[in-house]
C-alpha cells in the first residue's frame, strides 16, 4: 500500500518552516478566524511547497456538522422505478451515517401541473444544504432551481436533466441517445415496411417526465434517418383503469390488425405485455423500459423481448455520494454522469438481476 504523503507531513513541521505556531497552520489549514495576513501568506506558500493535501475526510469527522439532504421525486407505487432509485439513496446515506447526513424525500404528481412547485416550496423550507431532484419541464422547475442557486445550495438531477439550469451533476442516461438506441434494436426485429405503434401514457394531458419525450424524439429521429419504410403510429392511454387500457387496445388492433411491433417509452411496458398474455396474441415484438417485477414477468414469458435497463440503484446511491463528495470532503465532481443503455432479454435477465443484487447489496 502507498503511504499517503499529506499524513507523513506533521503541522508541527509546517509550523517550524513558516516560523508559526501550530495553532496558527491548523487555523488556515481548515479555514478559521483569528490569523494575520501576513501569517496566513507565509503559511499557504509552505503548504504550496510541500505539496500538503489535508485529510478532509478525517476533519468532516471531527467537525460532527450535520447535513441536511432533500430529494425531489415523483409519487410512485411499491413497483416503481423509483422505488430503486430510493433504495440505492438510503444505502448510501446509511454508508455515511457517521457524517451525520440526513435524507428528507417529498414527492410530487408529475402529471400534474404546478404540483413540482409546489413540493419545491415545501423542500426550501427545510432549509437543506445539497438538493436531488427528478425535474419536471423546464419552465416548472427553473424556478425552484433558482431559489437553490440564491441560497448556493448545491443540486442534482437525476433521471433526466436540464442543462440551462446548470446543475451541479447529473446521473441518468443519455435519453435522447437511449431512443436512438432502441429504434435501431426494433428496427432489426420488424421488417423494413413493417409499422410500430408508440404506446404512450398520458395524464391531465401530460405525457409524463423529460425522459420519455427525449426517447421518442431519438426514436424518431433513427426511424426518419435510417427506415423510412416504418410507418410509426401513436397510442395514448389517458386513464389508469386497466379495462380502459383494455378497451383501448382492442379497438386499436381490431382496426390494425396488421401491427406486430411496439414500444413504451415508460416503465408501464407491462400494460401492453400483460394484453397479449391475457388475448393469446402472439408475435407482437415489443420493447420498453425499467425492469419492474411486472415487466420481468412478462419478459420471462415471452410478451415483452426487450427491456432497456437503467441501473436505478446506482443512480441513487451516486447521487448521494456526489454531494458527500462536494459538500463535505469539498471535492470536483463530474457534471454529467451517463448510465449505461442495457439492453436485457429473457436470456439474460436472470444472471443480470442477481449481479444487480451482488452489486448493490441492498
């Protein structure tokens, strides 16, 4: 093991070279009051010069500071994908529980308009030193994050990202890229002059967060760009009534009968697979996003071929540590942190769910 050179430097030894006592260093090493100009010079120049790094993760320690941390998601079921995305920031915060980091999440519908802003007014009166938050539109957000700017609060996004309001970081996938990616996947598995239907769930009028848009538009772009041939059509579920979904689907494939290829840009893949499974459809390729219990079902029994995969665990658990880094070891941090596009299929999700499990332990 390499020895670490700042702890083979004494303050002691600072303190002789700068002609200072050792009181005097430790005061500008962490940054207190009660120093001379000239002293704080003299003493930053020795430092300089012998290359000192201070253990900051040893005074974070010694400093018993308490952190107060707020997340920003939308409301979810037990199911969901940010289900994950909570487990993975509570085993970090668990990991750094000696910090004495505190987690306070709030939820917001993101199919609701207004809804962002105000649980944003809620998380700013618990007055937290670093923010995570799952964005909505820009226009609902901006505002929230420039309250947190005002008050040189440190903030993350997470799952989508929205690079005018320059965040600290951001952990999610590359969403426009993702879309790009999945069109090439399907377009391999239909016909060059087969059609796709886009299966979209919509709300309040609402097509749901940054993501799902940001997917389609790669999806588009990759089918306009590369399969003209495919001709693409649309549709929107607008209720939460799985006979209404039902219904829907019924009357779409009873007037084109001929479509055998589909994807969701959201993590309700299931909707759809779960359809086929119950109608005794078969041979409709379908793909869609996030592996919920109910997606992996499907996938295993054949409804669902695809599932892009986000590493949600991960993306929590980074973000935490992200501000653990900046805020209190007061290191760089990476502005943008892109997950990887993992393509699983029923040959494959076993061995990728119990490497998930060893990996995260959660």
């Amino acid at each position: 093991m390499r020895e670490n050179k700042s702890e083979r430097i004494r303050i002691k030894d600072i303190a002789l070279k700068a002609g200072v006592s050792v009181g005097t260093v430790d005061r500008v090493i962490h940054g207190r009051t009660g120093v001379s100009e000239a002293s704080r010079k003299k003493v930053e120049e020795i430092l300089k010069q012998m290359n000192y790094q201070p253990n900051m993760y040893a005074s974070a320690l010694a400093s018993n500071k308490k952190y107060n941390l707020a997340c920003l998601l939308p409301l979810h079921t037990q199911e969901d994908y940010w289900m994950d995305i909570e487990a993975g920031m509570k085993h970090a915060v668990s990991t750094y529980k000696d910090f004495n980091i505190r987690l306070n999440i709030l939820y917001y519908d993101q199919y609701e308009p207004g809804a962002f802003s105000e649980a944003g007014k809620e998380m700013l009166e618990t007055m937290p030193d670093g923010v995570i938050m799952a964005p909505s539109s820009e226009d609902e957000t901006k505002d929230t994050a420039l309250q947190l700017k005002e008050r040189n609060v440190p903030f993350i996004f997470i799952d989508s990202n929205l690079k005018s309001l320059n965040p600290l970081s951001f952990y999610g996938q590359n969403s426009h890229s993702s879309g790009y990616f999945a069109a090439r996947i399907l377009s391999l598995m239909a016909d060059k002059n087969d059609s796709v239907v886009i299966f979209r769930l919509i709300y309040g009028g609402r097509l749901g967060s940054n993501q799902q848009r940001n997917r389609e538009e790669g999806f588009r772009e990759y089918i306009k760009n590369n399969c003209p041939g495919i001709k693409l059509y649309e549709l929107d579920f607008y209720v939460k009534k799985p006979e209404d979904n039902e219904r829907i689907m019924k009357e779409f494939f009873e007037k084109h009968p001929e479509i055998n290829c589909g994807i969701t840009f959201n993590s309700k893949a299931y909707i759809i697979g779960e359809y086929m499974q119950k109608t005794g459809r078969k041979g409709f390729k379908m793909m869609g996003y996030d592996l919920l219990r109910r997606n992996v079902k499907c996938l295993k029994e054949g409804t669902i071929d695809f599932i892009i995969a986000q590493q949600p665990t991960e993306q929590g658990q980074s973000c935490i540590e992200c501000l653990f880094e900046h805020l209190i070891l007061k290191k760089d941090v990476k502005p943008y942190n892109y997950m990887p596009i993992t393509l699983i299929s029923k040959e494959n999700i076993d061995f990728y769910l119990d490497a998930h499990v060893r990996t995260n332990n959660i």
